[in-house]
C-alpha cells in the first residue's frame, strides 16, 4: 500500500469521526419526538422508527394495533389476509413525504443559582474604608458613611431580606465641590467590590419624547458595563453625576424638561422597580431588543456640586440673629472652609430639588473642600499619585525624579488659586513637565532631575544631577 492510499484512509476515518461527533452532537442537542402525537421522547420513552425518518411512540403504537384488533373481530386476520381484502388500499409508508422535524431542545435540568455575592465575601465597613484610604485623600467622614451605606446594602442583597423584615435601600447622595473626589470615590469603592458599575451625567437626561437622554438610558448604561448580564446587572452600582443639574428651574414662563420632570421620572428608579432598558443602546427604538431590569437591589449615588447651595446656607444661619448687640455679622461664614456641613433637607428643598425625589436618598454627606496640606498630599501619598505616575514614566528612561518639599507647596498654592480643587494639579504639573519630559531623552548622560521651588515660581530652573559627574545647575 502507497503512502498516498494511506493519506486517503485516513482522511476517510477522520471525515467519519467528525461525522459521528456531528450526530451525536445533534442526538444531545435534538430529540426525537412521535408523528401521530407529537409528544417528545423524553416523555414517551424509546421511539419506534420507521421508513422515511417517522418515529412512533410506544403508546400510539399500541392504540393501532388495539384499533385494527376491535375493527377486524378477534384479531385472528393476517397482515396479507388484510391486504388481499377487496376495496381496502394499504398505506406505503416509503411514499409518504418526509414530515418536516421541528426540533426540539432538550430541557436541561436547571441547576440551581447561586447568589452573585456571598456574604462572607463582603469586607466589612473598617477593611472598605481601609482600602479607600490608599487612594482618597482626607474626606473622613465621607468615606465612613459610604463604607457603611454600602456594606449594609450588600448585606441586603446577600441575605434578599430573608425574614419577614425588609431592609430599605441606602441611596446616597454626596455634596461637595468640583475636584474634590466624588467620582474618584466612586470609582475606587467599584474596583474594591469588583460590581459593575456605571457613571451617567445628569445633564443629558430629558423627560421622555423630548431630545435628550431617556431616564432609563443610566439603567442601560449598568447592562453594558455588566456584559449585557441582567443578573449582575441588578446588583451593581449607578453613580448619577451632575445630579444639580436636574433641579427645578426658576423660570416657570417654558415647559421644564430637563429640571424637575426628570426627577419625577427618577422616583420608581431610585425606588425600585421593573423597567424595560434597551440592550446596546441608549434610546429604545424597534430595532433594539429590550430586557426588564429590576433596579431593586441596584445602588444608586447621587452626586453634585450644588454651586450656589453655600448662598442657601449662609442665609438659613444668618436669619437666627440680624438685629441687636448679639447678632451675627453677615459675613461670618463668608470664609467657612466647612460651610456645607450644615446643609440640611430644607437647604436642598430650596435649592430645587423635590422633596419626593430627597426622600428617596435617605444618606446624605458632604465632602469638604482641599486645603493646601491635602492638594500636597494628593501629589504623592496615594498608590497612583501624579508625582507617582511622573517618576515611573522618567525611570523607563532611567532617570530619577525627585521633588522638593517647597516645590510641591508651591504647585498646591497654584491649584488653590485656579479653584477647581484636584484636577488644577494635573494641569499645572503637564505644564512644568512638558520640557523636562522632551530634553531629558534627548541626553543619555542626565542621571536625575530634581524639581525645585525656584522652577515651579519661575526664578530659576530645575537641578540636573548628571552620571557620576558633579552637580549641574541649570538656569531657567
């Protein structure tokens, strides 16, 4: 025998093997099913089969027999003695058409589910705030309340309120001014729970039939960050951001489609309830296929900047005394780094929110403004601190990259001054970067840069400490 015979033989065993995998595939996934009764054979048992792939169950099988038994006497007539019978025409099985097989799945036994999130695997209040901790700076407080809020509702979810006391959800609602890490927050708290989490922007929401976000595209967007998983999608986090946005607007002269009509479709949301969300899209058209997602155990955090509440405040408190030798004088808390800790219901009433839509986010916290201490803080004590990120980029070209502490004050006392907390220190430090970080590649001998007070106040330049050769000042 050749070498090219014993190539065809084995692509003939092979294109068999794969055959016979196919059908058996198919007898797993298919199953037959009887002609006359239509019944499955998972209910029947073994089917009899037939010429031209008809399958008859044993139940029918009998009843014919039992038939032909009661229509032809005691049953003593053969088969041939029937067909020679005049004006009797036997059926030829062969030449009826191949019935058209509807197939049918098998129904897998379902396994029961187990609970996305265990109970044991939920740290507690002091391991969440602990974990906070290495990448929020300051906010105490806030960090307490939201380790606790969250800890609580999970153990909600886990236990699904067993006994015949149901445990309320704890919707958030943080205050607190531009950059000081309410997102941040947010964020770090999803990574630690690993739970799907979506960040939707208040500002794009409409009421419905208006041209704008639907109120339901936030439930969609959670769907999409949980893999179009409607299970984990209903146990994970919505932080709806800019939520002062949808406050009730003080001109009542036009229709308000975007102020307090959203916060009257946001109510059953943030309550709980079934909604139909388009599946990887955020407007609900015939094209899109829809899921109903229960937003039960869904966390929901509000969060805003809420930039003229302080005003609300300040009036509140100066009420108490105006007139008389015991009075407050008007600007005393002109220069309150903690004003908004005072806020109470009434303030956020006034503010434009609707009382339906406060009652339902029953934690409310403020996070407080940064100070110079804390911007300095935030440069380089956090796991992924911008000095941090800075250093790592310098050392894959083998530099080292040192700060002095005066410099670092420095670059605080401008972010103060730009008023947009965190976030002016990434600019800032982009902008005294942008030459280190295009010369230093250019000279392989620079060992280390060291960023002084001089360069970041524009009186003098960065200290550039060559490989083993003497300090070199560079002028700026």
């Amino acid at each position: 025998m050749s070498q090219k015979d014993i190539d065809e033989l084995k692509s003939d065993v092979s294109e068999e093997v794969v055959e016979t995998q196919k059908s058996d595939e198919n007898e797993e996934e298919y199953e037959k099913f009887c002609f006359l009764c239509r019944r499955p054979e998972s209910q029947t048992g073994k089917m009899i089969e037939l010429p031209s792939n008809i399958y008859v169950c044993p139940d029918c099988m009998q009843k014919s027999f039992d038939t032909m038994n009661t229509q032809f006497g005691d049953g003593t007539m053969n088969i041939s003695d029937l067909m020679n019978m005049p004006g009797i025409n036997m059926i030829n099985l062969s030449d009826i058409p191949s019935p058209v097989q509807q197939p049918k799945k098998i129904k897998k036994k379902s396994a029961e589910k187990k609970p996305l999130i265990d109970l044991k695997d939920i740290p507690a209040p002091h391991k969440i705030k602990a974990a906070l901790d290495d990448y929020v700076i300051g906010q105490e407080y806030a960090k307490k309340v939201i380790s606790v809020a969250v800890y609580n509702h999970y153990k909600r979810v886990a236990t699904n309120t067993m006994d015949s006391i149901e445990i309320e959800k704890s919707n958030m609602l943080m205050i607190g001014p531009t950059g000081c890490g309410k997102t941040y927050l947010v964020k770090t708290l999803a990574k630690l729970l690993d739970v799907p989490l979506a960040i939707a922007d208040a500002t794009s929401l409409t009421e419905a039939g208006y041209i704008g976000d639907d109120i339901e595209s936030v439930v969609s967007k959670l769907l999409a960050a949980a893999g179009n998983d409607v299970d984990k999608a209903e146990q994970g986090i919505i932080f709806i951001d800019e939520i002062d946005k949808i406050a009730k607007k003080k001109n009542t002269n036009q229709r308000d489609v975007s102020g307090e009509a959203v916060q009257q479709g946001m109510l059953k949301l943030l309550e709980g309830s079934e909604v139909e969300v388009p599946v990887g899209a955020n407007s609900k058209n015939a094209m899109v296929p829809m899921v109903t997602v229960n937003t039960k155990n869904i966390l929901f955090i509000c969060g805003g900047a809420f930039p003229d509440l302080e005003n609300i405040i300040k009036e509140r408190l100066n009420k108490k005394a105006s007139i008389g030798f015991y009075a407050d004088l008007k600007d005393k808390y002109d220069n309150d780094p903690n004003l908004l800790s005072n806020v109470t219901v009434e303030d956020i009433r006034n503010f434009g929110m609707i009382p339906e839509f406060i009652g339902r986010l029953p934690i409310i916290f403020t996070l407080n403004g940064l100070n110079e201490d804390m911007l300095v803080k935030i440069l380089k004590e956090p796991k992924n601190a911008i000095l941090k990120q800075y250093q790592k980029l310098l050392a894959l070209d083998e530099v080292k990259l040192e700060f002095e502490e005066e410099a670092l004050r420095s670059i605080a006392k401008k972010a103060l001054e730009k008023d947009t907390g965190a976030r002016a220190l990434r600019a800032i430090l982009e902008s005294y970067m942008l030459d280190i970080m295009f010369q230093v590649p250019k000279d392989d001998s620079i060992g280390e840069v060291i960023i002084t007070p001089e360069y970041i106040e524009g009186t003098g330049g960065p200290k550039i400490l060559m490989r083993g050769q003497e300090n070199l000042y560079l002028e700026g």
